[in-house]
C-alpha cells in the first residue's frame, strides 16, 4: 500500500477522528480531512517505528486502519489544543 492508499485511509479517518474527540473544534471539512491524512501517516510512522510492524502490505488490514485511527485522534486532539487557546 502506498501514499495513495494512506491518503484514502486518512479521508476516512480523519472524519471518525473529528466525530471521536470531544468538543467543538475549530476549522471546516477541508481541515478534517488533511488532519485525517496527517494523522493516518502519522500512525503509520509510529506503527513502524515503535511496534516494527509492516503497515504497508494490505489495505484492508485492521491493524492498518487502527493505527491511521489513533494518528488521526492524536492529531486533532493536538490541533483542537492548538486552535482553543485563548489568545492574551
């Protein structure tokens, strides 16, 4: 599976991610989606680093999908600190 095939995961998930976190966050489906695609890429670097996993051989793999999930939550939970900050 290649960039294309994280990109398509990361459309997805970036929309479960944004419906997962809680409270209202800031920017409109565009923002969903590349942070989606942020986080999916993001979670498939983690799953290879960290675990020494190859996430790049099936589309349809569970684990695949789970770890571009938990990069998608971890990327909007950070942009959602980033965006909710009060300005002083």
């Amino acid at each position: 599976m290649g960039i294309i095939g994280w990109i398509v995961i990361g459309l997805i998930m970036g929309a479960i991610a944004r419906a997962i976190v809680p409270g209202k966050q800031k920017g409109g489906w565009i923002v969903t989606l590349l942070l989606g695609i942020v986080g999916a890429l993001l979670g498939g670097f983690i799953a290879s680093a960290v675990f020494n996993t190859d996430v790049n051989e099936e589309f349809f793999d569970l684990g695949t999908w789970g770890f571009a999930l938990v990069g998608s939550i971890i990327v909007v939970f950070i942009w959602s600190w980033f965006t909710s900050r009060k300005r002083t």
